[in-house]
C-alpha cells in the first residue's frame, strides 16, 4: 500500500457520515473513465467549477534599479519589488471548487489515483466503495487552488491554513435562488490528503433538504479575511447522475 493511498484511506475518517448505497448503471461507468474525462470532472462540470483571478498590476513593469547603489530615491513600491522581485506578467489564481459529497466528484478522484498509483486489490476495494457511498447528513465543498506565481500561492495557503469556521461562518453560505442562505457549519483547512479546504454545511434547514429537484441555482461564496472571494454558481437541473439529484 502506498504512503499516498494510506493518507487517502486515513483521510475518510474526516469526511462525512455515509450509507452504502447501489450503485445504478451509467451510460459510462466512472472506473472506465479516461484521465482527461477524470480531470475535466474535476474542473469543469456540474459539480465542478474553476474560478481564474488575473492580477495584470505587474504586467507591464520593467525591472527595478536599486536606488541603494544608484544613489535614487526608494519607495514602498520599490522596496516591495526589491524584495520580492516583479512578474512583469499577468497572475492568475484558479480556486477549483467541488461538491466533494457528490459521487461523481470522488469517483473522479479515485479514477485518478487508479490511473496514477496501480493500486493494490485490497486499496482498489476500499477506493471504489468510497467512491460509490452516498452522503446523507452533510453537503461539502472542497476548495483547491493553484497559480502562476509561487508568492500569490503562498499567501493563499496561509490564508487557507489559518483560517477557522468561527472567522469564516458569517460571510460563507450556500444560497438558493429563492435568496434562503446555509451557513457555514464547520470548516477544515487542507490536509496531505490533497482534497482542498472543506466547507461543510448541514443538509437541511429547518427540517427540510435544503436543496431538491425544485431548486433552480445554488450559489457558493466563501470570504477569507485577507480579501479572498470565491463565489461560483450551480446549476441544481444539470447535477444528476444516474437517475438521481447528487450533491
């Protein structure tokens, strides 16, 4: 067993409560899916969505003299890019947001772990049922992200890492068309697991699934006190997977 399959494994304790449920015929079964029908599930699908931050401020920024040696004036600006150094390129921040309860997000996940590590029978077993288990007391939302320029990366991953579900749980919800808002009811910074920060919220409100077949749109905002936002929407009609709503 690999290390990175037995973090997968460990990683399960923090998820979810979940039923074993039978899994119903896909015109694809998710264990014959290519790497990039994996991937793109992963990026681009109803329960997946990417979100790209371009900061162009340094785009057009020619290298800076250090007024130290040339007897000029230094500046904050200056001084921020003697030390750091300029892109001279555009930054782009992507956060991939996921509905990680969802089945066909985490039969995604486990495609590619199959894909890319050749597991063992006995791992393979475990995998498959976690990818086939159904949630039943908690919507999560997972939060990855990746970017251009290693400094943007390391602010948000101090962002991520420090943040708790007491800063957050104001200004994090999910939100119908209708305006009802879920708020956030535990958060979890990223692991080793490479899952992503989770949101997890309840799946009812006031004693009634929060979101159904009626539901139209469901829109995720996640507010980070050092200026970060993500905000993406879901289309509720397009998220079903054999037959059935999955969330």
């Amino acid at each position: 067993m690999t290390k990175t399959a037995i973090s997968f494994l460990a990683a399960l304790a923090f998820l979810f409560p979940l039923t074993t449920t039978t899994a119903q015929k896909k015109d694809r079964p998710w264990a014959d899916w290519s790497k990039k029908e994996a991937e793109k599930m992963l990026e681009d699908s109803p329960w997946a969505q990417t979100q790209t931050d371009s900061d162009t401020s340094q785009m057009f920024y020619s290298p800076t003299s250090d007024p130290r040696r040339t007897g000029g004036r230094e500046t904050s600006t200056t001084g921020a890019r003697l030390g750091e150094g300029a892109t001279n390129q555009t930054v782009n921040v992507k956060f991939h947001v996921r509905f990680f309860s969802a089945r066909p997000i985490r039969q995604a996940l486990v495609r590619l772990m199959e894909i890319q590590q050749k597991p063992t029978t006995e791992v393979a077993a475990r995998l498959t049922n976690f990818a086939e288990l159904q949630s039943t007391n908690s919507i999560i939302v997972t939060v990855t992200y990746e970017s251009n320029d290693q400094r943007y990366s390391g602010t948000i991953m101090q962002s991520f890492n420090s943040a708790a579900t007491g800063m957050l749980k104001n200004n994090t919800y999910l939100e119908r068309n209708d305006g009802k808002r879920l708020f956030l009811e535990e958060y979890v910074a990223p692991g080793k697991d490479g899952f992503g920060a989770r949101f997890i919220f309840l799946r009812e409100l006031d004693g009634q699934p929060f979101i159904t077949k009626e539901t139209k749109e469901v829109r995720f905002y996640a507010e980070y006190p050092k200026g970060i936002k993500i905000d993406r929407r879901f289309k509720i009609a397009d998220m079903t997977y054999g037959g059935e709503l999955e969330y």
